[in-house]
C-alpha cells in the first residue's frame, strides 16, 4: 500500500481493507469487496450508512449556517434540546461532540451539585466492568480491566462496586458520595443488561439516599434498545443522562441531558468551540425526528427480537451460550471458539461484527436494517464459524 498509513498513530488494531463507500446496512471497500456491517461506525449509524436524512440535515444547515461560534445562540441548538428534553424527561440540555466529552460533563456538573447542596461531597460510585469514555476521567470512572494503573496519577473520586448489586451500592454510599453513575446496558463490557428491577431500586435508593443517579445512555439511547432511552424499559427517570454514538446518526454529536434541579453550572463552568454548533445540532434533529417515532421503536423491537431468534437458533444449533441484550444491541457467548478469529473469519465472509470479550460478540446494526438483512447476517456468521 502506497497510503502513508504509517503516519496514523497506530491506536488500534485494523485489518487491512480500507472503507470507501456506505449504503444503508453496507459498506464497500476500495477493492470493491462488499460487507454487511453489524458494526455501523460502533453503534452509530442508527439510520444505516448515509440515511437521506442526515444528508439533506447536512445540506440544508451546511448551505446556510455551519458553525457561528459557541458564543451565540443559533436555531438547530434550541431545537435538539427541546427535543431531547422532551424524549427524555428532563429539563436541561448541553451539547457537545464525543460521550466521553458528555460524561466529563456529567461528573463536573455532579460535583459542582455535591459542592453546592451536599457539603462538597464529590465521590461517583461506577460499575465494575463499565466503560464511559477515554479522557482521564472517564478512564477513572470507568470499570475496564486493566485501565486501573494507565497514565498515572489516576484521577480520584471514583468508587467501584459489581453490576447487579444493590447492597454493595447502599454499602458505598458516604456522605462523600455525590452520585451512582453506570449504563442501562454494559456494551463495551460485552452486553450485560442492568435489570429494570435493579434499576427501579437503584432509583429509590439513590433519592432516599439524598445522591444522584447519571444514565450513561451513549450507548443504549436513541433508540437502540426499543424505546428512547434504555433506562425507560424500567420506567425511572434519573437526573442526569448522557448522549452520543446514535444521536448523531454519523457525525460527531453528544449531549448532557440533565434535571432542572440539578442543573447547576454557572457561566465558565462548561463550554466548548465546537459545542452546539448548527450543523452537527440540525443532524441530531432529523436523526432524533425520526427515532422518536413509536412505529420506528416498534420495528427496533420487532426486528430486535427477530435478531435475538435468529441468534438463539444458530447457538442452540452449534452448541453455543447465551445471547443477550435487548433491541438491536445484542451479544452471542461462543462455547469453544475465539471471537476475535471468528470476527477475522466474518471479515472474510463479509460481514463486519465486533468481539468485546474473547468469548462474546456483539451486533449492533442500523436500526433500519431488515429482516433479509438479519437472514444474511446469520447465513454469514453460520459461514464464518466453521
Ligand atoms: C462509546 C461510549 C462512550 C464514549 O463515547 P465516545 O464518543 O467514544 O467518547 C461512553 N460511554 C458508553 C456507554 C459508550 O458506549
């Protein structure tokens, strides 16, 4: 390859094809090789690979105002929160451009809570296994393997208890704890669901207890499970949620969404250059438009499910484990076989799936992605593990 990939600060480990061209649930590489993506930008694209309605958002907005600087008000930016205020439940909206930007938000604006209405309280109590982000402090807060002893002196006031564990929540809790922060799924962890019972008694305990509870919906929200948000399976509403991946449909755009009560920052306290800028803001409206639709939910239900059976067959078939997740966010454990192969293999056989665990894959299609797609999807993985 005559590209210079070499001057691409080597990261992360990527196979040798180089992307070109996207369609819906496809995507092409410049050898012209086809692939069916169950990866879609890492649970991204929810319209698929340039949706017509992200190209017009960008076209219109790109035509007539792309970015006005932080400093001013512009149209799209009121209307993005007002639609997720909305779909959320909430009250407060600040917009920003990656989930772990939106998660740095969340802790800065918990602890200025903590400093205001909880004697300075500060501490974050996080989920073992969790994954909120890569900036020093979303690495601090998240429960990742290994991330512990990474770039050191680690940022503190984060405190780890096991997902699922109720009493190792209200043991944690101190009159230093300001908040319990976790997703309503554990994706990059490998798709482990938090129960709708856990969830509803993690909301009781954290408002009885006088702390708040933060959603990192980054991954779960817009849509991807079946309803907005995924915490709303459960029914809670909790203070403060976190937005990104899917709200953008493609493009750079996250949001901290929070209550009006705990809406404290004061001006200086948070800010950006590119935050709330008018092209990304007029994205998200035509992308959130058309989520929030119940019959666009009912088909990530229905094909959710759909998925779920296609994957059940295939591992009761061929001896495999469990498959979790909910909507189109789902996990298949293998028995016996090593999914970075099998994803090396899917490769191959042109379907791009992700292996977070050495034992587990995980599918996260466009939520638009068909039944016929689905069918393939299973024909290519059938494929690809033998
Ligand atoms: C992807 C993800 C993040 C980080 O988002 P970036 O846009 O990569 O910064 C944080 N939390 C969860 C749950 C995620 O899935």
């Amino acid at each position: 390859m005559n590209d210079h990939f070499d001057r691409i600060m080597k990261v992360a480990e990527r196979p040798s094809p180089v992307m070109v061209k996207g369609a819906g649930s496809w995507l092409w590489d410049r050898d012209g090789k086809r692939y069916l993506d169950f990866v879609q930008g890492w649970a991204v694209n929810c319209l698929g690979h340039s949706p017509r309605v992200v190209l017009d958002a960008l076209l219109a907005q790109g035509a007539e105002l792309i970015n006005c600087s932080p400093a001013y008000y512009n149209e799209p930016m009121a209307k993005l929160a007002v639609l997720l205020a909305e779909a959320s439940g909430l009250d407060q909206v600040f917009l920003c451009n990656s989930g772990a930007e939106a998660n740095e938000g969340a802790i800065k604006l918990a602890r200025k809570w903590g400093a205001r209405h909880r004697d300075g309280s500060f501490e974050i109590i996080t989920m073992h296994g969790s994954f909120h982000g890569r900036t020093l402090a979303t690495m601090a807060a998240s429960g990742k393997p290994g991330w512990d002893e990474l770039f050191a002196p680690r940022v503190p006031g984060f405190r780890k208890v096991p997902l699922g564990d109720l009493d190792a929540v209200a043991d944690a809790i101190t009159p230093r704890t300001v908040a319990v922060m976790l997703e309503p799924i554990q994706g990059e962890a490998g798709v482990f669901v938090a129960a709708d019972d856990y969830l509803r008694a993690l909301r009781a305990l954290t408002e009885e207890r006088g702390v708040l509870l933060i959603a990192d919906e980054i991954q779960t929200g817009i849509g991807r499970t079946g309803r907005f948000l995924g915490c709303q399976h459960a029914g809670i509403a909790p203070d403060i949620v976190t937005l990104g991946k899917g709200l953008g449909g493609g493009v750079p755009l996250a949001a901290l969404v929070a209550a009006g009560r705990v809406s404290c920052f004061e001006y200086g306290d948070q800010g950006g250059t590119f935050n709330g800028n008018p092209l990304m803001a007029a994205v998200g409206c035509a992308v959130v438009a058309t989520v929030q639709q119940e019959e666009f939910l009912r088909g990530v239900v229905s094909n959710g499910a759909y998925l779920t059976h296609g994957l059940e067959t295939l591992a009761g078939e061929r001896g495999h484990g469990e498959v979790r997740g909910r909507g189109l966010l789902q996990a298949l454990e293998l028995q016996g076989q090593d999914a970075k192969k099998v994803a090396t293999a899917a490769l191959d056989h042109g379907l791009l799936i992700n292996a977070p665990r050495p034992d587990t894959l995980r599918f996260m299609p466009a939520l638009t992605v068909s039944r016929d797609e689905i069918d393939q999807m299973i024909r290519r993985l059938t494929a690809s593990l033998s």
